[in-house]
C-alpha cells in the first residue's frame, strides 16, 4: 500500500527528506537497497510526498528566507533542528501541517 501524505508550508519553507529500505531475495540470492532524497519547499506551498511500510519522511522547518538546500545563509546548512516525523500525524511545531490521506493507494 502506498500513503499519500501532503505538507502545506505557511511563512517557513522545509526540507523534506525521504528515506526508502528494501530488502529483497529468495533461496538464491538476497539483498538490501536504501535510497535518501531531499526536497526544497518554498515557503506558502504545497507539495504531496507518497510513503509506503519501507518509506519513511523527516521533515524540517527552514529558515525564513532560506531558498534552496544547500551553502550560504538561509539554507538547510544553517538551519535549526526542528524535525519531526510526518507519518500518521496531523500536529506540527511552528507553521507546517501534514495530512496523512485516509485512502491509501495500491503501491506499483
């Protein structure tokens, strides 16, 4: 099953990271996959994120007048540790809201 969860930025833009673990085998072989990503959202935005039972997200408020993810002032370097996780909450610090779509949809 696949989560669609949306995160609706107010004044503060975020960074949210997505992290996916899959393991995979059978009596032949086996293996381990872990993927990471983390997306920019402007400030007064909302943006949709899926997540699955090995997906999870780590969302984290930026400063005001931070404009992308990396190096300089206002940017995820310099921001404050504030992160929460946005899985099966709809309560957030400062002025991000997450809602977790009640219809999850079949994963591909």
């Amino acid at each position: 099953m696949t989560t669609t969860v949306t995160v609706t930025t107010h004044d503060w833009p975020v960074s949210v990271n997505t992290n996916s673990n899959h393991s995979y085998g059978d009596e032949q072989k086996y293996g381990y996959s872990q993927s990471s990503n983390t997306e920019f959202v402007p400030a007064n935005t909302t943006k949709q994120f899926s997540v699955s039972d090995t997906t999870s997200l780590h969302i984290s408020e930026l400063p005001k007048d931070a404009t992308g993810l990396s190096g300089g002032s206002g940017t995820l370097a310099n921001a404050a540790s504030g992160a929460v996780t946005a899985i099966n909450t709809d309560e957030m610090p400062g002025d991000v809201a997450a809602v977790v779509d009640a219809e999850a949809e079949p994963a591909a």
